[in-house]
C-alpha cells in the first residue's frame, strides 16, 4: 500500500480521497490556489501545498503537480474528479515519473477519450448507441448529417466532457446556431463535431461500475441522473424509479459490457439515455463522477477507498459476496446558484447548519469563498429504507440546511421534491427546463 499520496483535485471529491486516504493509513498531500486554502480538502490533508499561478486551471498542470510531488517524495498521485483523471497524456506521465497512479490505465483513458471510436468499441460487445455521423468540423457537414439523421439532433464535441460542448438542434434553422455554440466550447485542438439522433424525451441513467485488479468489473446498481441543468446532474436517485426489473438487468449487463470492453480498472460511470423501455449507449466515464456517494450510501461500501486498494493490486475492502442494495438513496448537489436561473452567485460563506440525518460531503466551509467556476457547496444524500421514506428524509434535510452567504438551490430542491411528476417517478430530462 501506499505510504503517501498527492490530491490532485479540488472540490467534495478531493475532500474525499483525503478521509479514504486516511482510513487506509495513507498521508495526504493536498495542492491548491491560493483562493482554496481555507476549503475542506485543503484544511484535512496532512499537508497543504500551494500552487503557483491563481487560476484554477493550474490543477489541471501536470508538469507542475508532478514537480510537487517530487519535491515531497509523495508515493502516489490521486486525480479525483478532475480533467487529469481522464487524460491518458497525465497518467503517462506519473507512471513514467515512476509513481503510483489512483486512476484508470492510460490505455483505457486513451479509449474513452475519443466519443467516436468510444462509440464504435462498445457496439462491437453489443451495447446500443444512437444513429450517428461524424465527427464532422464544418457547418455544412453538420448540416448534411442533421438532414439523414431529421432533427432533432445532438451535435457532441468529440473530446469534449462534463456537459461541455453539447447542443440540440431541434429544427433545421437552428442548427448554426448550435454549431457556433458547440465550436466555441471546442476543447484546444480537437475540431471534431458528432452529430447524434436526439430522442427529446429521456431519462439520464448511470450504471456504477468498478474495475478489479484482476480484470473483474463489478456493477453498483444503477442511479437516475435526469434532473440536470446545462446537460449536468443536479440530482440523482437509486435505484432508478419506474424501471422494470427486466430493464435494470439490461442496463447493468450493457454498463458491464463497456466497462469490460475499454479494460476499466478502478471506479467509472457508464452513461445511458432511457427512451420508454430502449436504451442507448451515452459516455463512459472513468473516474468518480458527480454521485458516486450516492451509490455508496445505497451499497454500504467505500468506493474512494476501493481505487487505494485495487491501484494498490488488492482487493477492494468489501464483501464480494454480499453486495447488495440496502433501501432507496436520493442526491443533491448545493449548488450557489440562483434556484430559478441556474447562474452562479460565487461570495463567502458566513456560517452554515448542516442536517444530522443525511450525509453530507463539502466542498466548501464556513470562512471560505465559492467561485464562479465551482459553485458546488456540498452533496447532501438521504438513505432511508425506501423511496417513500427517502423522499421524506431529503425534504426533513432541506429545512435543517441553513447558509448564510450566496443564495443557494435548497429552493429549488424543495420544489422538485413535491412536483407531481417526480413524486409519481415518471420525470426525465426536461423536468428542470
């Protein structure tokens, strides 16, 4: 195992690896801007570095966080969530710089990176994905593709993630103007443009996988991530409500299937769009993603720590076999944004209560100031023994969180908390629009 590792990320996942990290006996090294030294992945690590440079974009510098972990002869290098851990050039080059990396191969992250050939690979095992062209860079091969496909359409960047780089066409005339949209989220380098069957009325499920060192992977359920705002989850429940069970098996075989065809090893998402009682292929995401905690609060395992143990060749520190749901879990993400509009409101925190009865991972704490490019204070999860008495738990937790500082999306979880349609569990994407 490990004697010490470097966080290479911020926010509630970073906060995450450094109490797993502890659990194991692990040292913590946590990097960070200036404008994060009070948050909590900072405050709970056994050591805290700063960065050089205040803009956040310096976690994503290889070259620079590999310095820092020379310099304090760190053992392991952990990515988090962040844009390092599914850049296969970043985990090259820790493995190169002979230290241990807590992450995806780079042969997987090299397969899942390109949506394309991401695509191709998971329909050869037989998992559904949309009727697609491309990639494409043009207006005018986008043009070309949407008339063969009929809109409405989902034009993707090929390299692109986290909701970045999506927009829908839903009738001809507006396809520039989703093409300009998508082309000025471009990542650097990478012109490339899917155009994808849009089905307008979906629910976004996630399918928990994690890759053993001995090649196993293993499915953690599956969570219903439709309540989103600008193509990224806000909520999410597990099990996914209204699904018939015949679904569920399809949906986890086919997860298993992808995580199984790119090699995965350590902890990912696979992505689906629901339509009615079909499915299709989405993203693979491999790395910790927005709820994994929910997941974990469903199952009763350390996901965080398993990534430590299986990175390590061990195993992952649960029982195999006795892994098994235990009730109903719902996740919000707190976000300072305005509960209506969805727009940032970055500011300090003056003080905040946090409710006994859930779990909550923060991102931020009480003296700290939220940015306006990670407006996510904390991921609040309810576990109760169904949907029913999960549902009421989460409405009992938004009226025992208090925060004085920006407004803040309790409001707005409230409201989705008592709408007809999520209450029946028969929403999808368009419940927050």
């Amino acid at each position: 195992m490990y004697g010490s590792v470097l966080v290479a990320d911020r926010g509630a996942v970073a906060g995450a690896v450094v109490r797993a990290a502890r659990r194991l006996g692990i040292r913590t090294v946590a990097i960070h801007v200036a404008a994060d030294r009070l948050r909590p992945f900072v405050t709970e690590a056994d050591r805290a570095e700063p960065l050089k440079g205040e803009k956040t974009s310096s976690y994503a510098e290889i070259g620079q966080i590999l310095e820092v972990a020379r310099r304090l002869e760190v053992d392991a290098i952990h990515p988090g969530g962040s844009v390092l851990a599914a850049d296969p050039d970043a985990a090259r080059a820790v493995l190169s710089a002979g230290l241990g990396w807590i992450g995806a191969s780079p042969q997987t992250l090299a397969g899942t990176k390109d949506k394309v050939r991401l695509s191709q690979l998971v329909a050869d095992v037989g998992v559904p994905v949309p009727e697609s062209y491309g990639p494409v860079s043009t207006v005018d091969d986008v043009t070309v593709s949407a008339e063969k496909l009929g809109c409405p359409v989902v034009l993707k960047a090929v390299a692109g993630r986290d909701g970045v780089g999506i927009a829908i066409s839903e009738k001809p005339a507006e396809l520039a103007a989703a093409y300009e949209l998508v082309r000025r989220q471009l990542p650097a380098g990478d012109a490339r443009i899917l155009v994808q069957r849009c089905y307008p009325h979906v629910r976004h499920i996630e399918v928990q996988v994690l890759g053993l060192a001995d090649g196993t992977v293993l499915a953690l359920g599956e969570r219903d991530c439709s309540v989103q705002r600008r193509f990224s989850p806000v909520f999410a429940e597990s099990p996914a409500p209204s699904v018939r069970p015949v679904v569920r098996e399809e949906l986890i075989a086919a997860g298993l299937r992808a995580a199984e065809a790119v090699g995965l090893r350590g902890a990912g998402t696979v992505e689906f769009l629901l339509a009615g009682e079909e499915f299709y292929f989405c993203e693979l995401r491999p790395q910790l993603t927005a709820f994994w905690s929910v997941t974990e609060e469903l199952f009763g395992v350390d996901l965080v720590a398993a990534q430590f143990l299986v990175a390590a060749e061990h195993l992952p520190g649960f029982d195999l076999s006795g892994l098994a749901a235990r009730g109903h879990a719902i996740g919000m993400r707190m976000l300072a944004e305005d509960p209506r509009r969805f727009s940032p409101e970055p500011g300090p925190i003056v003080d905040w209560t946090v409710p006994e009865c859930v779990r909550v991972d923060a991102a931020y704490a009480p003296g700290s100031v939220i940015s306006a490019d990670d407006t996510t204070i904390a991921t609040v999860v309810a576990l109760a023994e169904d949907r029913a008495a999960a549902i009421a738990r989460a409405r009992s937790a938004l009226h025992g969180f208090r925060l004085t500082g920006p407004r803040h999306t309790a409001a707005y979880f409230g409201r989705l908390l008592e709408n007809d349609r999520f209450v029946a569990g028969r929403y999808d994407t368009t419940l927050l629009a």
